[in-house]
C-alpha cells in the first residue's frame, strides 16, 4: 500500500536529524526516498524489482540499491536537486562571522525578492555535472548537449569549466590507497548548522576538502590578505573541516595535515590560477569552531552586531538591511552647496553695497560664484580596519 508521503516526512522528522541516514529496505516506489531528501537527510533504500524485468526503462530486475548518488529511479534533474541552505551553513560563514545580526535580517526578507539568478542555475547545474563525472556516470564529451536542472550544457562549459577541474579531482583520486565522500552532508559541531561538502579525499595522513567554485565572478581564495600584516583562512573551507571531522571522525583518524582548496576554473582575473589551497592543523579548526560558536549565539542574542562590509556583496538581507538603506533614508548624508551671498566691496557707501548685493526672490537669477565648488564635502570618510576575530590568521605569505 503506498503511503501518504506528509506521514512518512512526520516520522523521519520525529526520529532523525539532518544529515542522519534513513533505510529504507522496502522501498517499493521509493516514496521514502523523496521524504528523506527533502528534510536534508541520506538515503538508503532497496526493493526486488519484477523479475521479468518489463518494458518500463524505470523498471530493473533484481536488488535496485538507491542512495543520493547513484539512484536511477530518477531523472538526472531530481537526483540533483540543490536542498535549502542552512541558516548558519559553510556558504554563509563569513558573513556570520563579521555580521551576525545578518542571519535575523535573512529571514525577514520576503519571498518575491529571493530570485535566483541564471548564474546560481548555472553553478548548480556544474557542481551536478561534476558530481556525475566523478562518480563515473557522464563523460566529459557526453555533457555537452545535456540538461540538469534545466540548463543545457555547452562545448564553452565542458572545455572551459569542467574538464579542468575534474582533471585536478581525478589526479587526486588515482593516487594509490584515494578514499573519498562525494557531496557529502555533514552537520558542525554542537550547533544548529549543516553543509554539503563538495569533495572530500583522503590519501595517507593528509585529508583534502575541496569545493569547487564555478561562477565567473570576483576570485575566491583559501587565504586571503585582510590587511598589511595578516592573512585570513576562508571561513567556508573552515567550516566543512570542521563538520566533516565532526560527522566522520573514522575518516578523520589518524589525519595529521587538513588541506584546505578551492578549484575554480573562470574568475575576472584571468590570469589567475585554478587552484588555492592552504594546510591547516587539528588546532585551528578548534579555534574556528569556538570563534564561529559565539558567533552564531551572538546571532540569536537580543542586539547582535550589525556591520556592513565586503560581506555583505551577496547576502539576500541587502534590500532591508539598516546598514544599507540608511544612507538613502538620512538626508543628512547628502551635501548642498552653501547659500552664496557676493561680499560687499570694501570702500563703496551703502547705498552702492545695497546695489551690489543680490537681488531678492522673484527679481532674476543668482550667479554661482566661479570660486565655490557644490558638491564637495571634505575629506572622505577612512574605511575602518577589519575588526579582530578568533578565527585561524596567518602571517602572510611571501608574495
């Protein structure tokens, strides 16, 4: 009998968490799988197809095994479907960090203002793409032409996006003794907060975290200067070692080097390289999760710190934010030129200084004074240093 799938999202709610796995040996139509996936969890799930097989491609005999992955069931537009992200997830870290008031304003923006740009389509659909690729299901040659979630891959896509980055994650990958989680869940650290790792590699003593970044925008770093004598580890990458060393602490034993990359193959600068990368030590992800921790209480306090900066370049709260609409608002930001009044010339009566004087409203048109500059109000405000916080900071780098 299949079941009302409403019942089974109350059961998986009642009994699991996100990023929990949920078997299913009876899977029948796989009702169960749709649930799990859409409450953020795993998915496990087996059925014994008819024997004879039928004309149904939707149909296989024998043991159909089903997880996020490798299900079949599905077009390739649900297997992938991209899943909500969580209020205090990777993606989101960094603004957390210098914002945490950001995560109130996020939740009041309304719906219609929440549009997903063709770019965003765009990097689902890669980081789909790329996904199929490592776990052998697509060829590179074969993409091209193919829809996921509803773009249809190019040639310029293929050979300009995704061959080189897959090319970086399969060296990696065919290094002897290679074990892997591929967009992988995983929860952090004693807090309300989940992500998908893009890639996770694990070769010997040494652990990769990789997230693959395929807009063609600003370049993103796994350390960055944030001023003249430090540099920064990127919050995001931070965030994933963390929960992934928290959900797979087997896949952690033994790890004495964390390194942290980003592949990103098209940035505004185009001579910059495709990959970033930075080792980090057991310590400095403790320190990240005690820093990011505070951050994310500071954030549900009653008065969290509201700070605009280069954070704020995509959060969605922009549109209501108090820190950006305040300088449309306040009038007082905007500078006049001063009245102008001529000055009266020494030596003359004041009869003759009367005349001299501009003429009164109604009596014809004031003449700007070639010496006065509209517009200008002083010196423009310095921007203030980045303020100090407890995440991992480095020397920098010998550039």
């Amino acid at each position: 009998m299949r079941r009302s799938i409403e019942l089974i999202k109350r059961l998986i709610k009642a009994t699991t968490r996100p990023g929990d796995l949920v078997v299913d040996p009876a899977a029948g139509s796989f009702g169960t799988m749709h649930a799990a996936l859409e409450l953020e969890r795993q998915f496990l799930g087996c059925d014994i197809a008819y024997a004879g097989g039928g004309s149904d491609p939707g149909i296989r005999s024998g043991l159909a095994l089903a997880d996020i992955q490798e299900i079949r069931k599905l077009p390739v537009e649900l297997q992938h479907e991209p899943a909500p992200h969580s209020k205090f997830g990777g993606s989101v870290a960094a603004r957390v960090l210098r914002c945490p008031a950001s995560v109130g304003l996020v939740a009041k923006v309304p719906a219609y203002l929440r549009k997903v740009s063709a770019y965003a389509e765009r990097g689902t659909a890669l980081h789909a793409a790329m996904a199929l690729l490592i776990d052998n299901a697509r060829s590179l040659d074969g993409l091209v032409g193919e829809t996921i979630n509803g773009y249809t891959f190019s040639a310029d896509d293929v050979d300009g996006t995704l061959r080189s980055a897959f090319a970086y994650a399969d060296a990696l990958l065919d290094a002897p003794g290679a074990e892997f989680y591929l967009e992988q869940r995983v929860i952090f650290p004693t807090i309300d907060a989940f992500g998908t790792v893009d890639l996770l590699i694990r070769i010997g003593a040494v652990l990769h975290v990789i997230d693959f970044k395929f807009g063609v925008g600003v370049r993103v770093l796994a350390l960055f200067p944030v001023g003249d004598n430090e540099d920064l580890v990127n919050s995001q990458l931070l965030f994933y070692a963390a929960a992934a060393r928290h959900s797979l602490p087997e896949f952690f034993a033994g790890v004495e080097d964390i390194v942290l990359t980003i592949v990103q193959p098209m940035s505004i600068e185009p001579d910059a390289e495709m990959v970033s990368s930075v080792t980090v030590t057991h310590a400095e992800l403790d320190a990240f999760i005690v820093a990011y921790r505070a951050a994310c209480a500071e954030a549900l306090s009653d008065a969290p710190r509201l700070q605009r900066g280069a954070h704020c370049r995509f959060c969605p709260a922009r549109p209501i934010c108090p820190e950006h609409t305040k300088p449309l608002l306040d009038l007082s930001q905007f500078s006049m030129p001063p009245a102008f009044t001529t000055p009266p010339e020494r030596g003359l009566p004041a009869s003759a200084r009367r005349r001299a004087e501009p003429r009164g409203r109604g009596q014809g048109h004031r003449r700007r004074d070639p010496r006065s500059k509209p517009g200008r109000s002083g010196a423009g405000r310095q921007c203030a240093r980045l303020r100090a916080l407890g995440w991992p900071r480095r020397a920098p780098l010998a550039r």
